[in-house]
C-alpha cells in the first residue's frame, strides 16, 4: 500500500492500494444484508411462481451473493392496479452480498417481465438485530399435516 505525503511528511487522506478494485468482498470486505420484496404476475401457476423464485435467487448466488431466506407469501390484492393487475404474488428474499450484485438484481428485475414491482432495500445492525429477536420470539411452526 502506497501513501501521499505533504510537505511535512505526514500522510494525506489519500490512501491508496496498488491493484485492488474498490468494493470487491474477496479483498476483506464484508457484505452488506439486502431484503428485497418483489411481486409476481398473478397469472403464474405454484408451479412457475416457484421456478420465477428460484431462478430470482441463483441470480444473486451467480453473481458471488449469498441467499438467506426467500419467503413466498402467497397471492394478494394489490392496493393499485399495476401492469393492468389487480393482484400478485408477493415473495420476499434476505441475502447478502456486495452493492454491485444489489444493483444488477434491481435491474435485472426491472427488465423481467413475470416482475410486476421490487423493492429493495439494505438491512442495518439494529434491523437484523430486531429481526432475530422476532424469530426467537416466535413459536415454532406446526408439523404438517398428512
């Protein structure tokens, strides 16, 4: 790592590093925590609403992110129509990843026909932090039934 100095020999705020891009995790950078709720076209069958899901996450996983959790909640009226859609199927997804694998999620929705609208937006400490109180809080989800 080479560093400025001014007159006096002290060093500036102009650090830099010979050869390392700005913004890559692979050079010790953590990842930042994403949510990102989008809602699907009502149209789609479980089926495709399930491969629409999934095809969304091993976006973020090819491009070096890592997914938490993807969360299917399930078709509702939406309080505007939208694409000439009274309703959707909404799905949200925590994951962790870079700023740059953030951007190119948002805009490869945006370009995705079956993506009526997303949200994305990055999770803080005190938000995690209160997320993990609520799962610890929450009773256990009840076996299924056969």
């Amino acid at each position: 790592m080479g560093t400025l100095t001014n007159k006096t020999g002290r060093p500036t705020a102009h650090h830099f590093e010979v050869g390392r891009p700005r913004g890559c995790p692979q050079y010790g950078e953590s990842m930042t925590d994403y949510e990102i709720a989008y809602i699907l076209r009502p149209a789609l069958e479980e089926s495709e609403t399930e491969e629409r899901a999934n095809a969304i996450a091993e976006i973020v996983k090819n491009l070096g992110g890592e997914v938490v959790s993807v969360e299917r909640l399930g078709k509702k009226r939406l309080a505007y129509e939208i694409k000439d859609a009274r309703e959707g199927t909404y799905v949200v997804m925590q994951f962790r990843s870079d700023a740059a694998v953030s951007k190119e999620l948002e805009r490869q929705l945006k370009l995705h026909e079956d993506v009526l609208r997303a949200l994305l937006i990055r999770l803080d400490a005190k938000m995690l932090t209160h997320m993990a109180a609520l799962a610890a809080a929450a009773p256990p989800p009840p076996p299924p039934q056969i």
